[in-house]
C-alpha cells in the first residue's frame, strides 16, 4: 500500500498533475473527516470496544 502510495504521488509529480493532486488530496480529506468524526463518537461511549481492539484479544464474548 505504501509503494502504490509512493508510486501514484511520484507519478503526480512527475507529470506535473497539480490539479489531480489537489483534487485527490481534497477528496482525502473530505472522506477522512467524517470518518474520524462518527469513530469518535462511536467510541466515546463504547471504550470497552476501543481497549479490545488494541489489546488484540479479539476473541468473541461467550466463547
């Protein structure tokens, strides 16, 4: 994913497409802000969620 990151924005460059750089990255941002936003509240009232998933004990409850 890295590489295809570093590929595309070279390839940008290179080419000198401003326009297609500016439009993917306000695109980024306009889908990343939401998406942070809803996580967040999400999260807020469910921190138990939040501790399993970086304790990376994702076994189902009951099991």
């Amino acid at each position: 994913m890295t590489l295809a990151v570093v590929y595309v924005l070279v390839n940008v460059v290179r080419n000198r497409a401003w326009r297609t750089l500016a439009l993917g990255l306000a695109l980024g941002v306009a889908i990343l802000i939401p998406l942070v936003v809803v996580q967040t509240w999400w999260f807020q009232p469910h921190p138990e969620m939040l501790e399993m998933l970086f304790s990376g004990d994702w076994g189902f409850r009951g099991q």
